[in-house]
C-alpha cells in the first residue's frame, strides 16, 4: 500500500515538475511578443507623441496584459515617484521584479536592461534607435524561443511524467 | 532635513517657497544642501549653478557664493562641494522628466521652464546640423534661475504710462542693461493693467501676453505660475513676432505686452499691432535711449515716432529701480 502510495507521489511529482519545466517554455514566446508589442507602443508614445516618459509607461501599461503591463505600470510609478530616481533606475529596479517572476531568459533581460540606460536621455531620433534596436533583438530571441518552445514543451510534459514513472518501475 | 524640504516648513518664509519647486530637480545630495544653507542667504537668492567637476555656486543679489557639503559659504572654491558629471547629468534627467525627447526645441533654445516659473539653463556640446543648432549632448552645467514676482514693482511707473483720459496705457517701452529687473516690472505691470487700478482711473484691461521664453508668466504646461492678471491671455514659447500677430487676430486684446524685442520682424509686428488701435508695452536691452538708437531695428521703432513712454531700469542695491521715465514724443 504504501510502495503504491509512493509511487502515485512519484509520477505526480515528476510529472508536475516536467510541467513547470514546459510551461516556461511555452511562456517564453508569449512573453517575449508582448513586450515588443509595448516597446513598439512606447516607440510610438516616445517619437510621435513625444508623451513624457512617466505618462508613455503608463499609457503602455494600459494597453499590456499580464506581467509585462505590472513592469510598466511599476518602471512608471518609481520614475513619478519623486524620490530623485532616474528612468534608467526606475526601469531597471521594475525589471529586476518582473524577470524574477517571468520565463525570460538572462540575455532577454539584458536587451531590455540595456534599453532602459538610454531611455528618456536624447532626442527622439536617438531614442528611436534604441528602441527599434531593442525591438529587433526581442524579434530574434522570440524566434529562437518559439523554436525552443516548439521542441521541448510537448518534450518536457512526457518527461517529466515519464521519467517518474521509469522511476517507480526501477524501484519496484 | 526632509521635514525642511517639505512644504509646510516654508510656510512661515514664503520667500522661500521656491525651495519646494527647486527641490524635485536637484539632485540628491545637491537637495540635501540646499536647504541646510542659510535662510537669509536663500531669501537672497537668484541662482543655484551646478557646473561639472567644478564648486557648487550659488548667485546672490551680490554676487556668486560658494556652498560646502554642509550648506555653509566658503571663500576657498576648493573647500565647496564639488559639482559631479552625474550631478549634472542627474539634474537634467529631473527637470526633463527623464524626457529629454519630449523638451527638444526647449534644449535647442538652451533653457528649459519648471513648476513655478524658474528657469534652468543647460550648457553642453551642441550638436549642429546646417550650421544651426540641433540639440545639445555631454551636458556639463546646469543654471537653475529662480523667478520671483515683486508685486508693486511697477507701481512707480504706472501713473505715468496711464492714460486715464482714454482709460487705457500708453506705447511704452521699458529698457535696461541684463539683470535690472524688466521681466519683473513687466510682469507687475501687466498684472495691474489686466486688474484694473480704480485710483488712477484705468478699468481692467483685456491684456494679450507673448511670453517667447516663458520668464513672464512661467507657463508649465501652459498655465501661467505667476499671476499676470484676470484679463491676461498667454501665449506661451510663441515667437514673439508671430504671436502678436495671433493674439491681435484671435484675442481681441486692449494691451499687447512682450518682452525682449530687438529684431527686425519683431519691430514690424510690433508696427501692426501699434496701427490695429491695440497699446503695447514691451521690454528692451540696454543701458541709454542713445544706445537704444543706434540699434537699426530699434532706430526704425524711434523714427516711427509711436512709443509714447521709455522708462530706464537700474539697478540700486535691488533690481527693478526706476531710473528715468522720458516722454517719447521728443525722441520721435
């Protein structure tokens, strides 16, 4: 009973772990198009608009979903904040949140740290480099991340499964 | 010190109330400074000058002073507290509001307008583009100007450009060197003709406002932070030209007021509005009429024989003393 009992907690865990493992691969992408969906936003705030920055993250916070519309709204509240913090502070103390609780990956969270030091500090056709810089490599690691995505989801959800259950055959 | 930079601790210095507008932009070690300075100093203050890896200055009615980490004034510039690229950099991203692309034609004319009116200066390597200047980047100073309304400053030389016959103001130029007090009387001026002054016989007038580079009415998003008066329409940042051209055509205003004319355009606009039946009162730079003269677009304005009062501005241990008041019709 119990060794039957051990092993439903086994295949359970492991499927539940393989899980997890997939959905961060399946989030990636997800993630990934919608924030260049809000950096082409800001672009359009930023060089038509000319809306200040406060006002554009906030704006684009409107108009996002899910976490990547929490990262804007907090980048806006520090920088509004008045507490003397720079837009590359705000946004960099904003990211350092939302990478904890997204399925970026290190060099994801590098294209938009690198972004957030030119915010706001030149003229807006400076500022439409950097962000269509951004929005450019957020494209590519959105490719490699849908391929990734296309590869290992479905993979891990049987692995995990499998794998636990590979376990409780050996252990028997 | 926080409690210092809040509002409630100026309330009983309300000369010092800029502080609470200055504060946001500074940076945070310059905002720590600041108001630890002593408050006869800062009642006397006219600028706060942050100049990259160089003293923190501060410019009085008397002169530049320099300020040391603890807010006290040093005679030795080596004992202040010393200015940081960051600093600079720091300030500019507060008064932009991290939004240097949002305040582009403000950067190119070198200043940009904060919450109450002040001025910030900005100095740096300007970037050019057909030999006129694009923008400016490698920020290096930052010139925070403090504006403060003297109410009554113009109440010396309003009884002598009214005309209460015909209950309006007559063609007035005021001039004087930099620094005297123009903009100040100016402002007072158009606030009292736009109010109304019963005791000399003028009823309030319709006053239209070009204020190019926003020093009279300190407009911030367009709403005037000084009080020009409750018939004043602005225009804020318009070219000065231009702009009375536009308030002439839309605002159908009694009393045109600007400040700074010098050019050209300025004097032919300044023409069209003189020959519409509106009165103008405006500013110039100089120190003498003879001077004023010898400037061809000025000496266009005096040969035209319009401007009916020239009042002189001097400066008399205060800025915005009247210095003469002369009768334009022997000039013409």
């Amino acid at each position: 009973m119990f060794k039957l009992m051990g092993a439903v907690v086994l295949v359970a865990a492991g499927g539940a772990a393989g899980m997890l493992v997939a959905r961060d691969y399946a989030r990636r992408p997800v993630e990934i198009r919608s924030l260049i969906s809000a950096v082409q936003m800001l672009e359009t705030e930023i060089i038509y608009a000319a809306t200040p920055l406060g006002e554009a993250l906030e704006r684009v916070a409107c108009a996002s979903d899910g976490i990547v519309a929490g990262f804007f709204r907090e980048a806006s509240r520090s920088l509004n904040s008045g507490d003397g913090a720079t837009a590359g502070e705000a946004w960099e103390k904003a990211l350092a949140g939302f990478y904890r609780h997204s399925s970026l990956t290190a060099g994801d969270s590098a294209i938009l740290k690198n972004l957030g030091r030119a915010l706001g500090r030149s003229g807006r056709t400076d500022q439409e480099k950097h962000l269509k810089l951004a929005c450019e490599q957020l494209k590519r690691e959105m490719a490699s991340a849908e391929e990734a995505a296309s590869k290992n989801t479905r993979m891990w959800n049987y692995l995990g499964f499998c794998g636990a259950l590979a376990a409780v055959i050996i252990l028997y | 010190m926080a409690a210092a930079l809040s509002g409630r601790a100026y309330q009983h210095r309300p000369e010092l109330g800029f502080i609470n507008n200055i504060s946001p932009v500074l940076p945070f070690k310059i905002r720590k400074i600041v108001p630890a300075v002593n408050s006869d100093i800062l009642g006397r203050l006219e600028e706060i000058r942050l100049r990259a890896l160089r003293p923190l200055a501060l410019g009085l009615d008397t002169g530049d002073v320099f300020i040391n980490e603890a807010g006290a004034v040093v005679a030795d510039p080596e004992k202040a507290y010393l200015v940081s690229q960051e600093d600079v950099e720091r300030c500019l991203g507060l008064v932009s509001g991290s939004s240097i692309y949002a305040l582009e034609e403000e950067i190119k004319n070198g200043f940009i307008t904060i919450p109450g009116g002040h001025r910030v200066g900005i100095t740096g390597k300007t970037v050019l583009e057909s030999g006129r200047v694009k923008t400016l980047k490698y920020f290096s100073g930052v010139n925070i100007r403090i504006s403060r309304e003297v109410i009554g400053s113009a109440r010396p030389l309003l009884p002598k450009i009214i005309d209460s016959e015909g209950g309006t103001i007559r063609h007035t130029m005021i001039f004087s060197p930099p620094r005297c007090g123009k903009t100040t009387v100016l402002r007072d001026a158009v606030r009292m003709i736009s109010d109304g002054i019963p005791e000399l016989g003028l009823p309030g007038q319709a006053v239209g406002l070009v204020d190019e580079r926003s020093e009279i009415a300190g407009c911030y998003c367009g709403i005037p932070q000084r009080d020009v008066g409750l018939r004043t329409d602005v225009l804020d940042g318009c070219p000065k030209a231009e702009g009375m051209t536009m308030l002439l055509r839309s605002m159908g205003p009694s009393v045109i007021a600007t400040d700074e004319i010098g050019g050209q355009e300025d004097v032919r606009a300044l023409e069209e509005v003189l020959n519409a039946g509106v009165r103008v009162i405006f500013t110039v730079h100089g120190s003498s009429l003879e001077e004023l003269a010898a400037r061809p677009a000025l000496n266009y304005l005096f040969r035209l024989g319009v401007v009916e009062c020239f009042v002189q501005l001097g400066r008399d241990k205060r800025a915005g003393v009247v210095k003469g008041i002369f009768d334009g019709r022997k000039f013409s």
